[in-house]
C-alpha cells in the first residue's frame, strides 16, 4: 500500500513547510466564483473531449486537464505516483486506466478528508438530430468541476488539520474500476469522511441551495453536514430517490464497503432528468448560479470534519450489499 501521507518530490516537502507555517484560514465560500466553475466545466464538457470514454484517447485528454489544474491549484501528488496520475489495469483495457489524485497535507497525516467524482462518461452514442458527443455535463463534469473548485477553495487557505484528499476517478460508468483501484491503495480505516460528489448541475425538487445524499441513515455524517450549514442558506437532506439504490449507483459504494462514511452528494431529479445519459447532456442545460452554490455548501458542511471537530461514524460493511 501507499504511505499516502508521503510526498513524493523535493518541490512538493517545501511546499508542505510552507503550508506547515501557516495558519488554515477562516472559512470563505463566496470566493467560490460563478466564472471559475463555468470555466473548468465547460472544458470537460467540450466536444473535444468526446464524452470522456474510460480507455479512450479522449479520456486521456481530460485526465491530463485535471492533472495541470491540481498544479495549478497547488496540490501534492501521492508517493509513488507519476505527477498525479494513479495509473491501474482492469480486464475493460489493455492499456492503462488513470485516477488523477492531489493531496493538500494536514496536521494529522493519517487522517484523511476525500473529495471525489468520476469524470469519465460514456462517449460517442447514436446520432440524434446530428449530435452524436454525449458530453455528460452534468454525469458528472458537475462533480468533477466540483473537486477541482474545492481544491483550489481549500489549497489557498494553508495548512488543515485533516489531510486532504482530492480525486477523479475514471471509469465508473464501466464499473466503478477507478474507486475500485483507489480504495486498495490506502487504508481505509484512516479515511475519516468521503465526499463523492454527483450530478450537481441541476436544481433539486426541494428548491435552490439544497442537496440530498446517498445513505444517509448509515452514518452520521450527514447531521454533521445539516449541523454545519445550520443558520444559512443552505441544506442537505436525505436522498429522496430510496427506490432507485442511488448509494449503490456511484463510487461511494466501494469505500462504504469498507466502512468509510462515504456518501454521495447530487441535486438533480434524476428520476425525470431528461438528459441523463443522453447527447443532450450540455452545459447550457445546467444552472450555474445553482452548482456554484451547493460547492459552497460543500465547502461549508465539510468545515468540522476537516477541522476535527467532528467525525462521522463508521458505515456498518455488513449493511452494504
């Protein structure tokens, strides 16, 4: 297994001193800008990404977009990794499949805050009306534009207590081979919280500033959330879809297996989403005022956990299918 809590370069320990002298910074998510998220989705979600394809060159495109964006942010890549890409075989290839992973060191090493989303999707469909990219903006350029928004958010605050987790997976539409690979690469038992991210592109029935999560009877980590955000505009609540198996429909499952509290945040009505998994999965069919606000949120709920003043308790693996 990975020694996770390691750096893996000389440019990366002085970075870490350098966060080590700072003070984390007081929360802030109205510096989360409409503009930045526009920016970051509108590239996943480009037709020159081709729908994002797990084992596809196009794939591939998008994973070394996120790898320079974890740069950017200033993310530490794992010990053992080339740059930040996580690199595994699975029986859908024969060549490489890639999870791009950053870090942002914490006080505590062996406590770890994960943010995730796949940003694979399903690629080239069947024509309709000329369109043949399913570009899968919201499943999930959404979630991924996410990761990469909170890690920008949380890397220019210095150094937390928890240490910070940052990855999108691939291949989670073929089978959740990318989550899979990943949870075998730590210790599962040192991840305190798991924030997958999922489909937040679209306002949820309930109203604007408000998300529901996966499972949220397994732990408690969606109280902490709620108690979080309590006072503000926001709101999380329980996923309101029980009969669609949401929890077992993400990446989340695969840690949840292993009885991290890892759940999936999303907003959309999937249940009449009419673009889930359809080449009409564009951008301009989401509400960026809206997926602005709910990583806001994110930022918000995820505060205590982070901080570790508070901890979620355990998923029960037995209860997991």
């Amino acid at each position: 297994m990975l020694a996770i809590g390691a750096l893996s370069c000389m440019a990366a320990l002085a970075c870490g001193a350098q966060l080590a002298a700072q003070q984390f910074r007081p929360a802030d998510p109205s510096s989360i800008e409409v503009e930045e998220v526009r920016r970051i989705i509108s590239v996943l979600a480009s037709d020159d990404m081709r729908g994002r394809r797990a084992a596809t060159a196009d794939a591939e495109r998008a994973a070394a977009f996120l790898a320079h964006e974890f740069e950017a942010a200033g993310l530490e890549p794992l010990e053992g990794l080339q740059g930040y890409f996580q690199s595994f075989s699975a029986r859908i290839s024969e060549e490489p499949l890639v999870n791009v992973v950053g870090m942002i060191p914490g006080r505590r090493s062996d406590e770890f805050v994960l943010f995730s989303a796949h940003y694979d999707h399903i690629g080239i469909r069947p024509a309709v009306d000329g369109d043949s990219i399913a570009n899968g903006a919201n499943d999930n350029a959404s979630g991924t534009t996410a990761v990469v928004t909170l890690a920008r958010y949380f890397a220019q605050r210095g150094r937390p207590e928890r240490t910070l987790l940052f990855v999108a997976f691939t291949a989670e539409e073929s089978g959740g081979y990318g989550s899979r690979y990943f949870s075998t690469q730590l210790d599962p038992d040192q991840v305190v919280a798991m924030f997958n991210i999922e489909m937040i592109g679209k306002p949820a029935v309930e109203g604007a500033n408000t998300a529901w999560l996966t499972g949220f009877e397994r732990s408690s980590f969606g109280e902490i959330l709620q108690e979080a955000v309590a006072g503000t505009e926001y709101s999380f609540y329980p996923d309101p879809y029980a009969a669609q198996n949401l929890f077992y429909r993400s990446d989340n499952a695969t840690l949840a297996r292993l009885g991290v509290p890892a759940h999936s945040i999303s907003t959309t009505p999937i249940d009449v989403d009419r673009d889930y998994h359809q080449v009409s999965d564009h951008v301009e069919t989401l509400d960026m005022a809206h997926m602005t606000n709910t990583i806001r949120a994110i930022a918000l709920g995820a505060e205590s956990i982070i901080a570790g003043d508070a901890t979620p308790t355990r998923v029960d693996p037995a209860s997991v299918n």
